[in-house]
C-alpha cells in the first residue's frame, strides 16, 4: 500500500484502516458505524451527496476567509464521516488556503473538490442500484 492510500484510508481517529479504499468512498470505514445496516448506509450517503452542492456552493461564493474556512471544514468533517478520503484531503486543504485572499489557488482547489464530489456521486448512485 503506498503512502497516498495510506492518508485516504484514514479512520477518523487517525488509524489507517486495514482494507484498502477501491473507490472515492471507504465503504468498510462506513460499514463500522453503520454496522452493516446497508439501507442505513445509502440513507447516509444520500444525506451526504446531497449537501455536498450546497457546500461547494457555499464555497464558491465565500466573501471571507472565515466563511471559505467554515464550509470548507463542513465539507472535510462529512466526508471523513463517509470515508471519502480524497474529499476530505481536498477539503483540508482548502480550509488551510484561506477564502478569496488567494482566488487562483482557490479556484484549483474548487474544481478538484468538484470532480471528488462528482465521483463519490458516481459511486453512490451505483450502489442505490444494487
């Protein structure tokens, strides 16, 4: 395991988990608070997917580092919630960055949150199927 599936396989605790991560959400980190119950995972995860927009909204239309800093925090605790590892890395570190006082940094931050965001989308609504 290298050591950039090491930092997305994170528990919130700061333990890595032992199953590796094989897509943009950590169901076995899931499955340990949901205790398997799956209609209670996708009821979290569809929670989860749906506020994502709303934050992402929230970023992008920050006036203040304290604003950007706040949804950017919001954005990082839910998916570490989830186990979106690579969410929540991007989500860190955007809550580092500041808000509009860097707005190239910013808007690299912003789009690579979105593509996360749209691949945990992807994973979520393939499971729903299931």
């Amino acid at each position: 395991m290298n050591a950039a599936t090491k930092a997305q396989n994170r528990a919130l605790d700061g333990n890595e988990a032992a199953v590796p991560v094989t897509g943009p959400i950590d169901l076995t980190h899931l499955r340990r608070f949901t205790l398997g119950d799956k209609s209670l995972e996708l009821e979290i995860l569809a929670l989860f997917i749906q506020q994502v927009p709303l934050t992402l909204e929230s970023l992008k239309t920050a006036l203040t580092d304290q604003d950007w800093r706040m949804a950017a925090h919001t954005l990082k605790g839910s998916s570490r919630a989830v186990g979106a590892w690579r969410l929540a890395k991007l989500s860190e570190r955007a809550e580092s960055l500041g808000g509009p006082s860097d707005p190239s940094a910013r808007a690299l931050v912003l789009r690579e949150i979105e593509e996360a965001a749209l691949e945990a989308r992807a994973q979520i609504t393939a499971l729903d199927r299931c």
